[in-house]
C-alpha cells in the first residue's frame, strides 16, 4: 500500500468514525451522510467503505449488529465503541495538524 492509500484510508476512517459520533447507522446512511455533510463534495463508494467498516470493526473501533433498517430490510449498523471514541479524537486532532500545515504551505510567499 502506498502513501497515499495510507492518507486516504486515515481519512475515510476518520470520515467514518466522525459520522457514527452522532449514532448508529447502517453503511448506506454513513455514505449519504458524508456526501450530504460535505456539500455533495465526497462521494464514498461501496468498495471503499465496507471495508474500511470492516477494518473498523476488526480493530475493535466499531460495533455492528444486523437489524431491521427504515426500509424493513435487514442492514448492518454499525457504533463506535470507547476505543473508537478515542481514536476519533486522535484522528480528528492529527488532521487538524495536516490541515494547518497545508494551509501555512499555501500563504507562504
């Protein structure tokens, strides 16, 4: 894996871990509610996030149990768990690092 996939897989789990802070919900509520939050901006395809959930779950970051969702079709939701709350803060606050970087790289004159 590369770099970059590195930097996109952080950032799709911080995406992730972010939007299930506000609850639980199923992989298709978490995609539309990152491409509703940013403005249409990101776009979280299938074969990206169920594996990141997957990889979540497995490093014990989230919880999922299947229920019944809006739609009365059984779906997966997934919650964060303490470990996941954690490791939101430190991926939230490593972000905010990159993003002030970035920026201070973008005014330099």
């Amino acid at each position: 894996m590369s770099k970059r996939d590195n930097v996109l897989q952080g950032t799709l789990d911080l995406l992730v871990l972010r939007t299930l802070e506000r609850g639980p919900l199923h992989g298709f509520g978490i995609a539309v509610h990152i491409q509703e939050a940013s403005r249409e901006l990101l776009r979280v395809e299938e074969g990206s996030l169920y594996p990141a959930l997957h990889r979540l779950e497995q490093a014990g970051l989230l919880a999922g149990e299947w229920r019944e969702s809006e739609n009365r079709r059984r779906a997966r939701f997934y919650r964060l768990t303490a470990k996941g709350r954690k490791q939101l803060a430190v991926e939230a606050e490593k972000w905010r690092r990159l993003a002030r970087g970035v920026a201070a790289v973008l005014e330099y004159a």
